[in-house]
C-alpha cells in the first residue's frame, strides 16, 4: 500500500499527523482510461494520487477537448470544488492506472486548517497553477498555433536542459498531447515538428526526442515572432 | 486612514489581530497611471488594495499588453512571487489613486501560517484565480474574437442580473478594455457591439449599457457557436 507521505501537500506532516488523514480518506483504483470526476458530478472530493498519472481536461460549447494539465504521483485534484464549493470546472480521466485517496470536502478544510504547512503546501500548488495559466493565457492570446507549438516543446525542454546545452525528453511526446496542451490540431504539431526536424532543431533518437541546442530553439522561437 | 479589514483575506481576523498586521506593513498611495508591480523589480512584496483599483497586465513577447484582471479595495496583488519566491509573473498598475498597505513576503507567511482564517482565505483567492483563468484558456482556445467579445459582455451582465432577465453594466464598458481582456482589437469589439445594437440585444443608455434580455444574449451566443 502506497504511505501517504507521497503526497506533495502532506509532506510537512508527521507520523501522528499521516495516521490521522489516513483515517479520514477512502483509498481506490481506477483503471487507464477510466474517469475519475465527471463534470456533472456534484461532489467535491479531493483526490490526492499515490500512483499513475491523471489527465485534467475541459471541452469547449462545441465540444473539443482542451487539456490544461497532467498530474502523477504525490499531487492533488479537485480541490477548487472543496475549496470554493462551486461545480467542477473540469474533468479528470486516469492516463494511466492510478492509485487515489479520496479526501471529503469537510476533512480537506480541517486538514489545511489544523496544519499550517499543509495550508501552505495548498497556496504554492495554487500559485504555480496560476502561473502556468497565465503564461498559457498569453501564449494562446499573442501567438499563432505555429509558435505555440515550438513554445511548448521549448518548455519540456528547458526542464530536461543538460550541461552541453542539449536536452532529451523521453519518451516522445505525443503530437495529439502537444496539440491538446496548446489548443491546436494534431496535424500543425506535425507539421512544426517537421519544419523544426529539417532545420536541425530537434531529432528522434531510439532515447527519445532530441533537441542538441536549447538556445538555438529559443532564438529560432524568437525570430519567428517578430 | 482606511481599515485594514476591508481586506479580504484579512476578514476573519480580531482587533488584536489586525493591530498585529498593522505592525508589519507600510502604508503607500499610488496615483491614476503609477506602476505598482514592475515586471522586472526583484522585490516580493504583497500589495493589499485598501482603496481605489488596479489592473494586472502581462505582455507578450511581441510587446501587446493583454490584461489579466482588474482588482478593487479589499483585494491583494503580488502574491505569487511572496508565495514561490519566482519573479513578477505580471504588472501591476494603478487605474485611480490607490492606497495599498505593503507586506513584506517573509511577513506574509507568517500572518497565513499564524492565522487558519487567512490561509483559507488566500486559497479561496487563488482557486478564484484559476477558475478564471481556466474559464479563459478555454474561450481562448476555442472562440473566435466575436465569440469571446459576446462572451464577456454575457458575463458582466450575469454579475448584475436584475429580476425581470435585463442588466445595466454601469459605467459603459470602455471598448479598449474589453479588448485587452478578451485577447482582440478595439475595432474588434466595437463591430461586434455594433451587432449587437442592431439586434436589439445591447443599448446604450444614459445610465449604462442595458442588456434588456440576458438569457436571449446567451441564446445568441450559443447559436454563433455552433
């Protein structure tokens, strides 16, 4: 059984603290593919995963699929509805099989309460997913679907960036999850990738995809901008 | 001088409490244009809006300013970077004269972690925060430029719904700001308000901008949709 101290939001507490939350949470498994909060749902249970990776996605009034974020283990879903009590304003699909458990709404504020480091650990979550809507609201509101592409595959890059400047991200990613991440289609992700493969930008190794000059990305994403 | 408990995420806090707060902060006025939050600044300072209001902004690497949100008295700005230590996501400008009281990022920890109230509070600002901003990734992602001008006008008037169905958005939305606020031009908003008018959907009035039907907005909204 997977401890509980995983959990991003509960790392400050102590072994007292985590036996007391493990009684106040319902452990469950859910399959790949399955879905973990339906939009229609009126509950506002907090997951917190212990194993696997969840898919947080939204679908516009004519109906296509947005994903904002993919979460794995040791981080937290679903808190907005525990916290503010309002509908869910998204939904969640495992990726993978994931392990969760489920925290009511009435124990999540008690938890944040009594626990100022889980309080916190609650804020820092928030603020960063504040700013990567943010940078997400300014990339979709200023640059064209082309720029967007190479933006976000600059992203994962500079995450994974080694000492000679290149970077490896492993496995592939996958063009329709690049698409949906951006708010484009699967075929101009392809299409980039392609342009961005014949100019020496990045290349598939047997690793993953390869990107030899993080730099020259950034520089090639700037000079297409202005 | 104003009260510190205008302050929303300081609502929940006694006398002695707030006279505590008031200990650690500095009280400053910003006029009508003044740069509160500056985007390369290295300070982390929080701003509580004690009166008068302000306008987030962010700018694309092509230099258009997109707006993020536009807060009043009682509201707090610079948050995040007190929270991660990251730098300024946004800027932050003074719309009218405001006067803010400035917390110190290592004071602001204290008061969150001191105080359960606060905590809570700051996560129901920033779960506020990224429900607006999903809200927007989507109508971003999604909506053309009339759509999402349509859209916003819907929503202010949701916020001032009356009981026979109509709205007065008062004062008259400024053209430019809608723009900003929805990611398009000012010419952009200007036809689409054109349309609207000419569909007796929108009037402008002495008092405001009337919206006689909100539901029959909505409806026209959906139908260009899809």
């Amino acid at each position: 059984m997977v401890e509980l101290s995983v959990v991003g939001i509960l790392a400050g507490l102590d072994q007292v603290a985590l036996a007391d939350v493990e009684r106040h949470i319902n452990r469950k498994t859910f399959s790949a593919g399955a879905q973990i909060i339906e939009p229609e749902s009126d509950s506002s249970d907090v997951y917190l995963i212990l194993s696997g990776k969840v898919r947080i996605v939204n679908y516009s009034l004519s109906g296509r699929e947005i994903t904002l974020e993919e979460i794995g283990a040791g981080g937290c879903v679903g808190q907005l509805s525990a916290i503010d009590g309002e509908p869910r304003s998204a939904c969640v699909l495992a990726v993978t099989n994931t392990d969760v458990a489920i925290v009511s709404p009435a124990n999540f504020e008690k938890i944040v309460k009594n626990h100022p480091s889980v309080a916190w650990s609650v804020i820092r979550e928030l603020a960063r997913i504040v700013r990567t809507s943010t940078r997400r609201i300014v990339d979709v509101s200023t640059l064209g679907a082309n720029e967007r592409v190479v933006a976000e595959i600059l992203r994962c890059s500079q995450i994974e960036i080694a000492e000679d400047g290149s970077a490896m991200l492993s496995p592939v990613p996958v063009h329709s999850e690049i698409a949906s991440r951006v708010s484009t289609s699967r075929e101009t992700v392809a299409r980039v990738m392609g342009t961005l493969a014949r100019n020496g930008l990045i290349a598939k190794v047997e690793l993953g995809l390869y990107v030899p000059n993080v730099q020259r990305l950034e520089e090639f994403l700037s000079e297409s901008i202005h």
